[in-house]
C-alpha cells in the first residue's frame, strides 16, 4: 500500500543542500582566519563584515573600491581540474585595478556560484581566495555562496570578487600629470592573466583540436599550464616607488589590452607611442597568434601581449624607479612614451 502521508518535500529535494554548504564553510573558516588584519572587527557567520581602517598620517583618506571575476578562465580551471588557482588570480586583479590609483587594499570579499555544491572544490576556491588576501595583506572580511541548482553545468562554477583600498587624496594616481615625453616602463605578466579567454579556448580546443592536457608547438608546458598561469599582483615591487611619488600613470593590461587599457589614463591632448619588440612577448601568445591566424590589431586588442602593468614616468624619475624595481627582484622593460595625440595607442 502506499503511503497516506507522502513525504514532504525539502531543500535538498529541489537541489540545495545546506549540509554541504556547512561543511564547506567549515572548511574554509582558518583559511580566513589566516588573513585577519588588525582592522577586522567581525568573524565568519556575521551578517556583515566590520572593518575599521588605521588612519593614522592620511590627511583627506579616500576609499577606492573594484569588483571583477576571471571570465572563461574558469573553463579552463573545470577542464583541468585545477581549482585552487582561481581565487589567486581573481584577488591579484582585483588589487591591480585599485593600485593603479594608489591605493592600498583593506579587504575583500568573494562570491562562488554553483549548480551544486561541493565542499572540497568550494574548499580549494576559497583556499586561493585565502592565499591571495595574505600575500597582499588584505582581510578577507566574508563573502557568499550561492547553490543554484539548474543554473550551471554539472561541475561548474562563478566567482566574483570585491575589494576595498585606500589612498590618501594627495597621493592618488589619476593620470592628470602625465605629460608628452613621459616614459612607459612595462612590468611584465605571467601569462594571459584573467582575460582573452574566450579567443584562446577556440584557438586551442576548437581550431586546434587539442586538450588541456596537450601541448602545442612553441610552449615550454601543457595548453593547461600555459592558460591556468596566475595573475600577477603588482603591489609589493609598486609599493616603494608609489611611496616615493615616482608614478604619474598605471594602466593594469586586462580586457582591451594594451590597445584599450593604457588609454584610460591619458589625459586630453596625449597619445601613448609604444615600441614593438621592446619586450619579450610570452610564447603563449606567439603560438596563439600563429594556430588562429590573428592579425597583430587583434592580438594587442585582446591580450596583454606579455606586459601587465604600464607604468608612466617622468623622464629625471625613470632611473630611479627602475632602480626601485631592480631591489624588488622585478623585471621591468621601457616600450615607449607618451606623446600629442588624440587619446589613442600608436605602436612603432
């Protein structure tokens, strides 16, 4: 016979499982632990994170918040199985974006959205997170996790983050001083960073045929290697010559390339002359441009080419943030200047 009384219907019956998302919280709770700064006022399980900034020596402190995500990187990381990289690459662009006005970051916050959840991946997500905030001695202050079923491939994920920083008003970066005759001293990337992703996985997966196991002709790895290459953060080789006043500009090389992104701190009247050839362009982008046939436009458009932070100096400043670089162990290549323009990126 059947049961009168059917069994009433629960979370988990519609694909949400609190019992997981508890473990996983579980989980992660030391690794935020980890990177706890004075400033945290609040612990995991609060409705709101609570942060009180040191202020001393800021005459007019000035907040300087980003939000942004990794993009298709992430298919990659599903494709390898690689997860903990992600919340690493995703910290380090997110602390790119403020520093390029000066500032230094307080906290940060993440969201990871699913289908359904697992505690372990959801536990090597957060651990980059986690990993990134402490080297760049941010607070990771909370963040949320969302589990919803139907929304997401099986096994698929997104992150987002969100960063708070400060700079004192004096010392804020806004490109207005940059002048023609400056000079572009290149910091170089890792890799692809967190964009382009899209072009690369139809370069490599589609018109290449190849898997993220694989190689291809002309890099030193795997696809997977090359394509999973962290994001860099600038801060700690930036800090010194930021302290000493030595920039003008900085343009984080993201979406747009260097064709979109350098533009974005010139002032009216200003163009950006860069020289091709004045750095080493990574192999993951020669041997891109050679499977898809990309003309060089689209490549300085969509990549960074192999340069991920532009630094606009002042020509007495340049040898001594050059020298600033050299005692930070950073590598570092002059590719061009600024000059009259209407606003644009020439190339040389």
């Amino acid at each position: 016979m059947s049961d009168p009384k059917p069994k009433g219907l629960t979370y988990r019956d519609a694909g949400v499982d609190i019992d997981a998302q508890d473990e996983g919280l579980r989980r992660i709770k030391a690794m935020l632990q980890a990177t706890r700064t004075p400033g945290v006022l609040a612990d995991l399980g609060s409705f709101g994170g609570m942060f009180q900034p040191d202020l001393k020596g800021m005459e007019q402190p000035v907040l300087v918040a980003s939000c942004d995500g990794v993009g298709t990187k992430l298919k990659v990381a599903h494709l390898a199985g690689i997860h903990h990289t992600i919340g690493r690459d995703l910290v380090n662009h997110c602390v790119n974006d403020i520093l390029v006005q000066g500032a230094r970051p307080l906290f940060f916050l993440d969201y990871l959205a699913t289908g359904k959840l697992s505690p372990e991946v959801m536990a090597r997500i957060v651990e980059g997170v986690a990993a990134g905030c402490k080297e760049n001695g941010c607070a990771l202050l909370g963040g949320e996790t969302a589990e919803m079923p139907g929304f997401y491939g099986a096994g698929e994920y997104d992150v987002a983050g969100f960063i708070v920083g400060i700079v004192d008003r004096k010392r804020a970066i806004t490109g207005a001083a940059i002048r023609p005759g400056d000079l572009l001293v290149g910091l170089p990337s890792a890799g692809l960073h967190t964009n382009g992703y899209s072009l690369a996985r139809k370069i490599f997966f589609e018109v290449a045929e190849k898997k993220v196991s694989e190689t291809a002709e002309g890099l030193p790895g795997t696809i997977g290697d090359a394509l999973l290459a962290p994001h860099r953060s600038y801060l700690r080789p930036l800090t010194g010559p930021l302290d000493r006043g030595l920039l003008r500009g900085l343009a984080h090389i993201t979406g747009g390339g260097l064709t979109d992104n350098v533009p974005r701190i010139l002032p009216q009247g200003t163009a950006a002359k860069i020289v091709r050839g004045s750095w080493p362009v990574l192999p993951v982008f020669t041997t891109m441009q050679m499977l898809g046939r990309v003309k060089d436009d689209e490549m300085y458009r969509t990549f960074n080419m192999g340069i991920g932070m532009v630094c606009v100096v002042a020509p007495e400043n340049a040898s001594a943030l050059e020298a600033d670089l050299d005692a930070a162990g950073e590598a570092h290549h002059r590719i061009g200047a600024i000059v009259e323009g209407g606003g644009n990126v020439v190339y040389a």
